[in-house]
C-alpha cells in the first residue's frame, strides 16, 4: 500500500512539473519513458498486493477452518515389544473438532472390528497425540490392514493403514483419501516397493 502510493505521489509530482514547463516534444520525450516506468510499477505493486491480499485470506481460513490438504493421520511407533498409536497433525495449521474411528479390517472374511476411537477439540500445528494404550496384535498375523474413518472441521477422509512384522517391530506404510483424491502418504523408508519405487496397495 505505502510503494503504490510513493508511486502515485511521483507520478503526480512528475506530471505536475511537466505541465508547469512548457517544454518542446524533444524535451518532454524523456519524461515518456519516465511515466512508463512508473505506471509499470505501479501495475506490478498492484498485482503483487492482490496475491498478497489473497494469501493472507487463504492463511486466515485455514487458521479459523483448518487445512482441507492436510487432515490429522494415524501412525504407528513401534520399539521391541511397546507399539503405540500415533495421531499426527503435519499441518502448518490448526485443525478442529477431530473425530477418528480405526478398524482393523485385516481378515477378508469377517466382519472389521473397532479398535480405536479418538476425539480432540484441536490439535494445534504440527501436534501430535500418542494413544494411551499399547497396540497388542491379536494374532500372529505378518500383516495388518486398518481403516480409519477421519473427521474434521472441513470435512471427512479415509485412512488406510498397513503394519508389516519385521522381527519385533512393525514398519507402516499409510495414505489419506478424500473419494479418489490422495492427500497425504506417511511411509516407512524401509518398506518394499516396486520397480518404479511405488507401493502396493492391493490387499
């Protein structure tokens, strides 16, 4: 605001002067290029001010709302014999009312049984919130497959959630989904891909 308005103040200034003076086209010549300038900053300023301004709205709503592109996941930490559940907002901004429910949808053939259910008025940027209980597998089953149904101020997304045993730990490999939209990956480095360094997500 304060340059497009020292841009102004000059322009005036200039133009006043020039009209002062009774000067020949030779001598005015210059002072074309000189309102050239000036105009083409002050059309730059102008723009770079409604990107600013735009930004600063975008920033404000997802300060008050939440940010839709990040939503609060779920990961796993795991040490030799202790797992535990981790509920992590990576965002640069707050989120609220969040509200997830976990399945573990590992057996094809029976029905998903609940395993976690977690409420939080907020979460602030870039916290996170360890489960209170220890994760115990209930079998001895190499891999497991959860679901989690994700809830927040700006709407709901799917987590799918995959454990691997390798010897007393478990690696994760986890993607959030808004319908067929991907918008978060949380995975372990260690964990096998393919060819194209992709992961398999077919059960």
């Amino acid at each position: 605001m304060i340059a497009i308005g020292v841009v102004q103040t000059v322009t005036a200034i200039v133009g006043s002067y020039v009209a002062s003076k009774k000067f020949t086209y030779r001598q005015k010549r210059p002072f074309f290029w000189v309102f050239v300038g000036l105009a083409a900053i002050g059309l730059s300023l102008t723009i770079w001010q409604a990107v600013l301004m735009k930004r600063t709205g975008e920033d404000a709503t997802r300060t008050a709302m939440g940010d839709a592109d990040h939503p609060p996941f779920i990961a796993l930490i795991s040490l030799p014999g202790v797992h535990r559940f981790v509920v992590t907002n990576g965002s640069n901004y707050p989120c609220y009312g969040v509200r997830i429910r976990m399945f573990d949808d590992t057996a094809k053939d029976a029905p998903a049984r609940i395993v976690r259910d977690w409420n939080y008025a907020e979460m602030g940027a870039h916290q996170a919130f360890m489960d209170d209980q220890l994760w115990i597998p209930p079998d001895d089953t190499l891999q497991r497959h959860f679901t989690a149904n994700i809830s927040t101020r700006t709407g709901i997304v799917t987590e799918e959630l995959i454990l691997r045993k390798t010897g007393d730990q478990w690696m994760r490999a986890s993607r959030v989904m808004q319908g067929m939209h991907l918008l978060e990956t949380d995975i372990d480095s260690a964990w096998p891909r393919s060819s194209g360094a992709e992961v398999d997500w077919k059960r």
